[in-house]
C-alpha cells in the first residue's frame, strides 16, 4: 500500500507539517540568527546593488592591464570623489529643504485648509456637493495625516542618514571582497554541488547573475533619468523643495508600479498646498516624466532579462509590502526571478530525469 504514490506524497506532506511545528517550537534557538540577518540585510542589500553597479568598471579596467585589487582602490578613490561632490554641491540645498518643509509643515496644513475651502466655496463646486461637506472634511483629515505622515517619514529616514555606522562599517568591507573575489564564487558554489548537477547549476547562476545585473542597472539609470526630469520640470513650474521631492520620486521609483503613485503623493500635496492648478502641472510633470522613463529608457536596460506578468509584480510588492515593509517591497522582485531561475531548471532536470 505505501508503494503508491498518494500515500508516499500523503506521508511526505505530513512529516513536513510536522518538522514545521516542531521548529515552531523551539524557536528561540533561531533568535540569533534572525537577528544577524536583520542585521546584516540592509548592507548586504546596499554592497550587493553597488556590486553590480561598479563591476563592469572592475572588468573594463582588468581588460586595460590594471590589478583589480588597484581597480577596486581606484574606483573607490573615485566614490569617494562622487560622494565628495554630492556633499558640497547636492547636500546643502537638499538639508535646507527637508528642513524648511519639516519646520513648514503647519504652514503647509494651513494651505490646504485654505485650498479645500475655496473649492468648497466654488460654485460649481457646490452645484454638485451642496450637501456632502462631510466628504471635504474627510478628504482635509486624511490630506493632513498624509502631509504629517511624510513629514515623519521624511525626518525617520535622515535621522537614520545621520546614524547607520552599521552600514558605513560594513558595506565597503563587503563591496570590496565581493569585487574581488567575484570570479571565484562562482566555480565555488558549483564546486559544492554533485558532479551530475553541475553543469546545470553553473548555468543558473549565470542567469541569475545576467538577471541582477539587468534590474539593478535598469532601476539605477531609470531613477536617475526620472531625478533629472522631475527636478527639470518641478523647478520650471515654480513647485517648493524641487530637489527633494524629485530625489522622492527617484528613490521611490525602484518599486515597480506602486513606486511612481508613492514617490508622487507627496509632491501632489504640496502643490495643493499652492493651488488646484499647480496639482494639474505637478502632474503632468510626474507623467510625462514617468512615460519617457518607462517606454523609451527602460525598454533599451531591461531588454527580456526582466520577464514577469503585471499581476504576480503586484500581488509580490503587496505580500512583500505587509511583511517587510518598503525593504521588502525592493527585494520582492530579484527573489522571486531568483526563485523562479531556479525552479525552472530543476523542472526541467526533474523531466529530464524522469523520461
């Protein structure tokens, strides 16, 4: 009887279910290592994008003759000038207006108070809602919840700026031995699997290493594009603290769909701060910004190295969002493609096998 295999699938599902709850029980034994990887998550994440950022100069400067242990030691003399710059020219304006938006964010409520009652007191605006100025009042509370609410995130993420020794002390260490070391992790981790799976791992992680390489590289050079243009156009239209809303719109942008809504409330809302007609250019500006970024910039980065439906992005970003908030909502994608890689291939080895 057990030969069959509904009963050897049955068996199997249950002793799975059972290794679970026992892990379930004793898992004070894997406190240590949870929090070593929440720990360890955010540079790991950071050397992990600058890796695949910097190697392709590692590998040009190696093909020009140059020791990639001086490759690496010149690219980083190289940040170090691009950080240098970004302090001296970027950082002042940028501090100046996170801090005048924080220190104006009652002025900030005032405006909108004043623009929701001129629309309320618009003619035609109450021909057509006369009678429920409940909603006006509920759409004033949640706009100023939003404008607390981003003023809160706004100062929790610089004061973290202020404050991640944790990152500054590891992500070089790591960067570095990921830089120069990276021809070696492969044929390593291929080394570790049996001889008859070899093969077909080394091609895995060849497709996941191309995969990376096309996301990180799309989503850098889209945000940067989409910086420029939103700031273009944010400084045209005469809309406050265009740096910093439009380095919003760019760090938001990595999230896929949600992003451009995310990274776009915020300047919404201080342009309804101003006037409904500034909402209608903010707008515009974020649209267009978004098209010429999606359709005619992108396209050319990602080519087919990013293949996944509209629908399972979503439903990603959502499960990922509630777990692990904004982090999980930036990694949700290149695991999922890693995981997909994967499982791919071993189906294909399983069929393989099986015939």
């Amino acid at each position: 009887m057990m030969d069959r295999p509904y009963y050897r699938r049955s068996l199997g599902i249950i002793m799975a279910l059972t290794i679970i709850y026992l892990l379930s029980k004793v898992r004070f034994i894997f406190n240590p290592l949870v929090t070593m990887v929440q720990i360890l998550i955010v540079p790991l994440t950071i050397s992990a994008f600058l890796y695949y950022l910097l190697r392709p100069i590692v590998i040009y400067l190696e093909e020009r003759r140059m020791n990639r242990i001086l490759s690496i030691l010149l690219i980083y003399l190289m940040f170090a000038g691009v950080i240098t710059i970004f302090l001296v020219v970027v950082w002042p304006p940028l501090q100046y207006q996170i801090t005048e938006f924080i220190n104006n964010v009652p002025k900030l409520v005032y405006g909108l108070q004043s623009q929701m009652n001129e629309i309320r007191e618009n003619r035609y605006f109450s021909m057509v809602n006369s009678s429920d100025l409940p909603i006006t009042n509920k759409l004033m509370e949640y706009a100023n919840s939003a404008i607390q609410a981003a003023s809160g995130y706004i100062s929790h993420i610089f004061s973290f700026l202020n404050d991640f020794v944790i990152v500054v002390g590891t992500v070089p260490i790591m960067l570095y031995y990921m830089l120069k070391d990276d021809h070696r992790v492969r044929p390593m981790l291929v080394s570790a699997l049996p001889d008859r799976y070899r093969e077909d791992g080394d091609q895995v992680l060849q497709e996941i290493d191309n995969m990376l390489r096309g996301f990180i590289a799309g989503r850098m050079i889209g945000a940067v594009v989409l910086a420029v243009m939103t700031l273009i156009g944010f400084w045209i239209i005469g809309l406050p603290y265009p740096l910093m809303l439009s380095l919003i719109m760019a760090l938001f942008s990595f999230i896929p769909y949600f992003g451009s809504l995310l990274g776009s409330i915020p300047c919404v809302i201080v342009a309804f701060t101003i006037s409904p007609a500034m909402v209608i250019w903010v707008i515009v500006v974020v649209v267009v910004s978004h098209q010429i970024e999606a359709n005619l910039i992108s396209p050319y980065i990602y080519g087919k190295t990013i293949n996944i439906h509209p629908l399972t992005t979503i439903v990603l970003l959502l499960i990922a969002g509630d777990f692990a908030g904004i982090l999980g909502m930036l990694l949700a994608i290149p695991v999922y493609m890693m995981l997909k890689i994967a499982a791919i291939r071993a189906i294909k080895m399983f069929r393989t096998q099986k015939t």
